[in-house]
C-alpha cells in the first residue's frame, strides 16, 4: 500500500492487513498492539510523530551511519531536538528520504546510530554529553538569574545547545 498514502497509523495498517488475509487467521495479528510491536521490528517502516507509520526504503549502510555519526559528533555537548538536526542538514535527509526530526529519531533509534556520548530521549529529543537533559537546562539557566524567563527561552531556540549566558 504505499502508494495507496503516503503515511498509515496503527489502526489503519491493523484494518488493511485483517482485510488482506482474512482467508488466512492463523496469520492475523491478536490486537492493535501485536501490531504495533511487528511494526518496530520491520526495517523498512519508518515512523513519524505528525503522519504516522510509512515504508522507508533506505537501508543504513556503513557509510550513512558514518555521515549521520559524523553530524552529531559537530555538535557541542547539550540538549537537541531532531528537528533542528534534520532543519541544518536538508539536503542529506532528503538524499536518505527522511521528511522530519521525528523521523530522524526514529531511524537513528531503530538502526542504532548513536554516538557514545548521545543518549536519545524521547522522540525527537536527544542529548549529548555527560548531563542528562534536565541538568543541562538548570545548567544553562543559572546564566540568567535575574532576568526575563522570556529571554532565555528565545537564547534556547535561537541555540539549541544553550549558548553564551547575556552580559550583566
């Protein structure tokens, strides 16, 4: 079915897979969950937080794991999301037909492309270095004691990592 739409939630793949072997019940799953469990175990079903379950035909080799290792081992310690991972690294995500953070995530999770110092949170977060993604914050905030919550949120989302604590 992937051309039938680009993307499937569990429900629906559920309903078109009892459709497709009703003749066959000793092939057909006990739940949704059943389902849901198969799904994560196939290589070629990639997942998305916005759309849902889709066929992904890229297989990981050596050489992507290594591109992929090599972006994340140019970030500096800290908290990220995939989205912003995937947003500054465009043209490679389309060359591996990945569509967003999420999806990146998912891949990266599924195919066990971490670095050593890369703990992935949950979808699409991840962090890299020895803090845990709490600390990290607690860390990056103590650098605004006394100011505007509203300008330490903005110094975040314009540096994902954190960054440089303003000047008093």
């Amino acid at each position: 079915n992937v051309h039938l739409q680009p993307y499937f939630s569990v429900e629906e793949l559920y309903y078109l897979y009892s459709e497709e072997i009703e003749q066959y019940p000793n092939l057909q799953f006990q739940s949704q969950a059943s389902m849901y469990n198969q799904l994560e175990r196939y290589p070629n079903i990639i997942f998305s937080f916005k759309n849902g379950y889709r066929y992904h035909k890229i297989n990981p080799d050596s050489e992507l794991k290594n591109k992929l290792l090599r972006i994340f081992d140019n970030l500096p310690s800290g908290a990220y999301n995939m989205n912003w991972v995937f947003e500054n690294n465009l043209s490679f995500m389309q060359s591996i037909d990945i569509r967003d953070g999420s999806e990146l995530h998912y891949f990266c999770k599924k195919n066990n492309i971490i670095t050593r110092n890369m703990t992935l949170r949950r979808n699409p977060e991840f962090v890299l270095g020895s803090l845990n993604k709490k600390d990290f914050i607690l860390s990056e905030m103590k650098g605004f004691d006394g100011l505007l919550l509203d300008d330490f949120l903005i110094n975040m989302k314009a540096n994902p990592r954190g960054g440089e604590s303003p000047r008093r």
